[in-house]
C-alpha cells in the first residue's frame, strides 16, 4: 500500500469517524427507547400498519438520539471530567461541539415532523417535548442544580412507551400512564445504585448527584424508598388490559429480587462497601438492567398470546 493510500484511509486520532457521530447519539439509550416504545405501540387496543409502526419507530429513535447529541453537546465540560465519560465524541475532540448541538436541533425538528407527518401530531408533540424536557429540563436545569436531578429527569426516559400508545390510539391512558410510572420509579434506584460505585466521577465533576449532596447513607436510604414505591406500579400494571397471568408471575418475581437487592444496599455501610468493591451495589445495578427489560418483554409476551386466547385475563 502507497503512503498517499494509507494517509486516505487512515483517520487522525482527533479526526470524526462513523462511529463518532453515532455514538453522539447515545445507541445504548437509544436501545432502551426503541424497545419500550415498540412496546407501547404493540399493546395498545389499535392495530397499526407495519410500515406506520416501523416509521414511527425509525423517527421515535431518531429523536431520542438528537436528544442525546444536546445532552453531549452541553455536557462536555462534565463529561471531560468523569472516567466513565471522558472518551464522548465532543470531550475527547473528535466531534466539535457545534457539530453536536447541529445535529441534535436537526435530527430534532426532523424526528418530530416525520412523526406527526407520518402517524399524528399528539405522538409527535410527546416526542417534542421528551426531547426538550431531557435536553433542557434535565441537561441545561436539573443535573447541576439540584440532587433531584434523576427524579424528575427521569421523565425523559419514561416518555417513549408513551408515545408508541399514542402513535396507536392518538391519545394517554391508564396503561400508558403506568408504563410511563414503571420507567420514572425506576430510574431512581437504578442511577443511584451506579451512583455508589461511581462516586469519584460525580465528585470530581461537581453533578450535584445525592451520594456528593445527601452522602451515601441517604442514598442508601432513597434507593430502599423508591423501590418500595416501584412495586405497587410495576405489578399493578398486570391487573390493566395490557396485563395478565404471564406478567403478573414476573413482576412479582421481579420485584422480589429487586426489593431483596435494595434491602442488601440499605443495610451496609461504606466500610462494608469498599471490603468487597461494591459486589452487592453492583450486582443490583445489574439486575436492574434485566428488571426494565423484562418486564416489557412480559407485556409484549401478553400482547403476542392475546389473540390466541392465551394472554391477558
């Protein structure tokens, strides 16, 4: 190969690849968006059109990974700052920082107009205002005035099934409204559990998190309270239309292992903690991966049984 060959193909280390801009846009969140809305789309009472549900899918995902390139693009100052952040695109210099913030207001404007465009304009405001509750409400307010910052941030996440009901049935109901609940009630326990064995980045980046504000008996404390606030919304959902036997087993189940996980958490101390390198707080932040999934994929389960007459009650 020639050096004039090479030089072509051979990106600089400050140079934006591919790769860069798509993970500008956050994919893993961006996973977690598609797959619940897919799921709030696919139990609601109104069948919709492959292709409909796809594109509304495509342009949900869409918005959600414009949403992340605002979060990126504001948040670089923080991001250079923390381990667990530092190699972002914009931090590490491989995307400008203007490339972000136009990217992010592009992939914004499109997402919701093709939304609307495509299905309704009620889908697409909630996708509007998803995208600017979590860019501005959360990103630019929230995160670093105050330790409430992934309580009521994590309305941002909880919108995406949501939207797929009202891309299926043009409106919100008691089934949405839970489903939005399971995701907000959540996220607390789930962050904060990170929040424990993450300490020094929050620390070091001055993200006004509770472990730094409220100390990390507190936030043992708090991951306790909201999971026991988690599990009436989780297993409540099994007695709506969108429930059933099948769901009603692994909420139960699931909620078990959660609530037993932030029982374990409340009752160690930092001394504790550090002995085993956080083996228990990590561990329940794990199965709190799985505990979101899973619960969606029972709904969905109940969903795909219901017209053989298998699913629901």
């Amino acid at each position: 190969m020639s050096d004039a060959t090479a030089n072509s193909t051979t990106s600089g280390p400050g140079e934006a690849q591919f790769g860069d801009y798509v993970a500008l846009l956050k994919p893993r969140v961006m996973s977690l968006v598609v797959f619940t809305a897919l799921v709030g789309l696919l139990v609601a009472p109104v069948a919709v059109p492959p292709m409909i549900g796809f594109t509304a899918i495509l342009f949900i995902a869409i918005g959600a990974g414009a949403s992340g390139a605002l979060n990126m693009w504001y948040d670089a100052d923080i991001d250079g700052v923390m381990k667990r952040t530092a190699r972002r695109p914009v931090p590490s210099g491989k995307v400008a920082p203007g490339e972000a913030l136009g990217l992010g207001i592009a992939l914004s404007a499109m997402s919701v107009a093709m939304l609307g465009l495509a299905t309704n304009w009620f889908a697409a405001g909630l996708l509007a205002f998803t995208i600017f509750f979590y860019a501005v409400i959360y990103t630019i307010w929230l995160k670093r005035m105050t330790p409430q910052n992934i309580v009521i941030g994590g309305a941002a996440g909880a919108f995406p099934p949501m939207i797929g009901w009202a891309v299926a049935t043009g409106g919100v109901s008691l089934e949405s409204a839970l489903m939005f609940g399971l995701i907000f009630m959540w996220t607390p326990p789930h962050f904060w559990a990170l929040a424990l064995f993450m300490k020094s980045d929050y620390h070091k980046a001055k993200v006004p998190m509770l472990t730094v504000t409220h100390g990390r008996e507190e936030t043992r404390r708090q991951i306790l309270i909201y999971t026991i606030l988690l599990v009436p919304v989780a297993i409540g959902a099994a007695f709506t239309s969108i429930g059933g036997p099948l769901y009603l087993a692994v909420a139960v189940a699931l909620n078990a292992i959660f609530l037993k996980g932030a029982w374990a958490i409340w009752r160690r101390d930092e001394t504790m903690a550090e002995a085993d390198a956080y083996a228990t707080e990590k561990k329940v932040f794990r199965f709190s991966l799985y505990y979101l999934f899973l619960h969606f994929g029972a709904l969905l389960a109940e969903a795909a049984l219901r017209p053989y007459g298998l699913g629901g009650w």
